[in-house]
DNA sequence: TAATTGTAATGACGCGGTGTCATTTTGTCA
DNA sequence: TGACAAAATGACACCGCGTCATTACAATTA
C-alpha cells in the first residue's frame, strides 16, 4: 500500500505519478522496471518515490488492486446470478477482463502484465481475489452442484483450478496477436470439452 | 549456448561451474542471480564468466535443455507407445517430470525454475519442446482420434493447450508442500474431467 | 507580520553489482 | 628456448539503488 503522503497528495500530481508509473510497467517486466525512470517521467524527485511508496511492487500492486477490485465486484455478481453455473460465471469473467484489460488504451501496460503472469499463485499478480481458491471455496454452497460430478468440496476446487488457468491463459492469448474473435471460440470450445468431455459418449 | 571456450574446459571444472550456478539459481528467482555469486562459488574470475557464456540467461537455457532433452526424448518414445492416448503420455510426461524434478537432490534449483514458470510460452523456460503446440501437432496424424470429439487440427491444438497447462500447474504443486501422492490423485482426476466431462450425462 | 512547528521535497551520497578490456598466464609447437 | 595463440584475470568505469541530512513549504499561533 501505498504510504499516507501519497495519497494526500492532488489528484492532479498522483495521477502524473500514476501515468509514469504505468508507462514504464508497460515498457518492461517488472524486474527490469526503473525507478529512474519513473521518476524522471513523473518530474519528481528520487527520495520522493520512497515517500510515497515502499518499492515499485508496492506501486504496481496499488495500481492493479485498482483495477482488480472493479472485476470482482461485477464477478461476485456474476456469481450470484448465474447461480447453479460456474462456467457461465468463468465466461462472463472472461469477458469481463477482455473488456477491461484488451480493449484498452493501457493495452500495453496490461499486456506487459499478463504476459509475465506466473504459473505460481503466491505472486503479486494474482489478480482477481475471488477467483483463489480460498476464495471461491466460500461461494461452494452457492452453486448448483446436482447437475455436475462432485462429490467432495475439493472437487470443486480442482474444477476452479482447471477454469482459473484455462481462463488466464485465454486472456494472454489475445496479447498475442491473435483476433480477439478467435480467442473467443477457442476459450468457448475449450469449456464445452471441460463440460462434456473430449472423448465421445458411446450410443 | 554456451561459447566454445566452455565446452572445451576439462570435466571437472565444468562441474564446478554448473553446480556454482545450480546452487545460486536454486537460492532465488532467476532476475535476482547474481553472477557474482557464481562466479565466486566457482572460483574463477569474473571476467571467465563472460568468456564462458554470453549471460546467465544463457548458462541457464544451457542446464536446462539437458535436462530438458532426456525427457523430450523418453517422452516422445512414450507417444509412439501409447498411440491413441492423448491422455495416457501427459500422464507419463507428469510422472517423468515428478521423477526428474522433485525426487531429486537439486529439488531446490527445479522448484525455483517451476514456480517461476511464467504462463505466457515465448520464454526460456519451456523446457519441454515436444509438448509445444508446434511441435506436438507434428504428432497430430499418429494419435487416433476416432474416439476423440476432434475434427480439425485446431481442436487438437486446444486440446493439447488445456494439458500442458493443468499438467505443469500439476507439477507446480508438487513444490508447494502438498504430497506427491495426493497431488498424483488430483491430477488424474482432473484428467478424468477433461475425458468425460464435469456434466454428469443423462442416463 | 513574524515566529514556530510539523510535514513534504530534494538530490548528493555510499553501496553493490554489472560488463569490459588491457594485461598476464598458460599451453603448444617449431 | 622462443614465439605465438588461447584463456584467465581483476581493476575499472558505469549505473541504478535506497537513504538521509538538509531545505522548502504550509499551517498555526502570538
């Protein structure tokens, strides 16, 4: 989080602060960004970037929240209307961060972010809280479980990790050059082969 | 690639040298190693780094495509056995890769390369080349595919994407505490999914 | 208005790691 | 033994980092 001086701070002169910030995540990964250069875009002193932040993490993680906090708001929605379909709610999620982070004039900066992704969940990256694990386990009574093979709470789980990482690596494949149209189709099959399976039904 | 000054020293010291490396990739993610430390674990001088590699990026792509290669060989053999069985050689490439990675001496330096596996493919660290689409469609005409809901090339490419993607999160857990065994379970199961389907069919 | 006090901004500084390169050492062959 | 190429060496200049003593500014009080 960012410090208490920050965010005193015009909204004018965090948002020039922001702006750099973003420009430079967007031109390199993380451990390649600069402090040099953020504050050289942002026209501000070194010692003033520690007032305001702890590390560039720090920044990027306030930056992202941001961002973050908006999807899962409209995903617990999601969540709550789509009651009984988990992979309806996975697609609007998909849509969700198409819209938000694809269709975008920050294109770059999000792009720079996907791409780099780990497979790893600890990291800083994890965008969207409620689709963890531990967080989407509390929305397990909610969902409609008759029509679906689970028998034990960690079944669902594996379910959500198979969507989660499905669902992400969806969303990198439209920062790679491939029609946003495509990608679509490709997640949509990609779910009905979760939901029916790959190999066919024996009349 | 390492330059030929390296691959032309004596056995012993290009041990030395790779266990230096081994051991200062195993102690953090590899945008904080320190060729510093390398270089004084191996006792040699810094200025032998530079004439042995271009740079650790390069050290590091060398150790592991060997490790990279023994496996990409046994798996390839594993795909001619099991003609017909997608499913069958992502489970043996899952429990080669267990074999090689985690019961391992050098568990420490594979689960530093794993967790910090990135979800987008262009990097490094795909190790195992066979089981890049690009190369895996190669394999396309071999697989029988008359049991399988497939009928372009393309849906084999999906399907060959969902996975690689679920077996290398498979793999990541292996790294983070939970037993092999109960991780083996819940990667066989998710496999299950993937073959028949979360919906439970209509009798 | 001037004095006081607390808060924010600043940039010079020491530090540590980088990649280079001129020099030295080693090895080989006439 | 000398001459030559290949390899090893570590001092060096460079760069970005995080810190911190100092300065500038703003708000408060008399």
């Amino acid at each position: 989080m960012p410090k208490e001086t920050f965010l005193k701070l015009s909204e004018e002169k965090k948002q020039k602060v922001l702006n750099a910030a973003k420009r430079e995540f967007a031109r390199v990964p993380i451990e390649q960004v600069s402090i040099k250069n953020i504050v050289e875009n942002a026209e501000i002193a070194r010692g003033s970037f520690y007032q305001y932040f702890e590390s560039k993490e720090d920044l990027l993680a306030y930056i992202l929240k941001e961002n973050a906090d908006e999807i899962d708001t409209k995903i617990k929605n999601k969540i709550y209307e789509t009651k009984g379909d988990v992979f309806d709610a996975y697609i609007e999620l998909y849509d969700l961060m198409v819209k938000k982070f694809v269709e975008n004039t920050e294109q770059e900066f999000f792009k720079q972010i996907f791409i780099n992704l780990r497979l790893s969940d600890e990291s800083l990256f994890t965008l969207i809280k409620s689709v963890k694990p531990q967080n989407i386990i509390k929305y397990f009574e909610m969902f409609d479980k008759t029509s679906l093979k689970i028998n034990v709470k960690n079944d669902f789980i594996l379910i959500c990790d198979m969507l989660n990482v499905i669902t992400r690596r969806a969303i990198v494949k439209n920062f790679k050059g491939n029609s946003q149209e495509e990608c679509r189709q490709n997640f949509l099959k990609q779910i009905d082969y979760l939901k029916y399976g790959i190999i066919k039904k024996e009349e």
